[in-house]
C-alpha cells in the first residue's frame, strides 16, 4: 500500500520504510473516512489473509485518483486518511483473527488455564496501534502479551537470525556439517 501511494514522494515520509510510513501517516488521518470491508469475514478458521484487503486498497486509490485528477504515483490529499483506514482495517483483521485462534487454544486445552501468553514478534509488532489493539485483546482475555522492543521488531529475518543464534547458543539443532544438504531456490 505505502508502494501504490508512493510514500517515497511524500515529505514527511521519505526516508520510511513503507509499514513506518503508514504508521506516521494514519496518526493524523481519519480513518472513518474510508471503510474497508475486512477479508476472510466468512471463514470460521484462524487463516489470515491480505489480498482481498489489498485489492480493495487499490481500488479506492484508483477512485480516489480519479476524484482528485492526479495520476499514479503523485501524492493524494486523503493519503493520511488512506493510511489511518488500512491501519485500521489490518489491525482489526489481525485482531479477529489472533482472537479465533485464542478461542480456539483455550477451547482445546492448548494453552494453560493460568498464565497464558500471547506473542508478537516480526514487523507487525513495531507498528503500536496494532500492538495497542493486541494488548486490549490480552488484557481482555487474561493473556499476557510479550512483544520484543519495537526497535527489534523489524524483518523477519532478524527474528530468525536471532533464533538462530539463542539455538547455537543452548546447542539445538545445529548442523555440523552441510554436506548432502540440497538447496533450491523459490
């Protein structure tokens, strides 16, 4: 989304990666101003899913060009307004979706009954008004929510590279040798 509403071009948003630039942006948007209807609605699983949303997304950028007689990639009017709803849509999606899960864990007797946790981690966790959602979401259901420092919460693949290392660290899992390993790309 940051990408189709050219946030690069945008003053205050330039040196952003696209999710901080969003962040930045819905603080001062209006996110009533546009509703996105939320995706997998009909699905009674625990599955999160994007696409629906980021179509929609560009649909209404599209009309919004449209309105506002620009061409893709200026910079619109309602950009903080855009930005406030699809913050808004994504944690409200992320939100129902964690709580289905949660539901589901308690109701199967995955989680113990005291001191159950939820875990965030990765970039959506550094955004705050969805960490914000996610900890009313524990707080309401008696979990304790444990999100890294915002300033680690970045790429995945820091999480991962971290996880590497807490494991060579306590000596699991580790190969010593990569002979006979094949890798193929994707």
């Amino acid at each position: 989304v940051a990408r189709r509403l050219s946030l690069r071009k945008h003053p205050e948003c330039h040196s952003m990666a696209g999710g901080k630039a969003i962040e930045h942006l819905a603080q001062t948007g209006n996110q009533e101003l546009l509703t996105f209807r939320l995706p997998m609605q009909h699905y009674r699983n625990c599955n999160f899913s994007f696409s629906g949303l980021q179509n929609l997304v560009n649909n209404a950028i599209v009309q919004k060009e449209k309105e506002e007689g620009i061409q893709e990639g200026e910079i619109l009017s309602c950009v903080k307004d855009v930005a406030a709803a699809v913050q808004h849509a994504v944690a409200v999606h992320i939100i129902q979706r964690t709580y289905r899960a949660m539901l589901f864990c308690i109701k199967n007797s995955i989680l113990p009954s005291k001191n159950a946790a939820l875990v965030v981690s990765g970039g959506v966790a550094s955004n705050q008004y969805i960490r914000k959602g996610l900890q009313n979401l524990a707080d309401a259901n008696d979990f304790a929510l444990l999100c890294p420092p915002p300033r680690l919460c970045t790429d995945n693949g820091v999480m991962i590279a971290w996880n590497g290392i807490e494991r060579l660290r306590a000596g699991l899992g580790i190969l010593h040798s990569t002979d006979g390993i094949r890798y193929e790309p994707r």
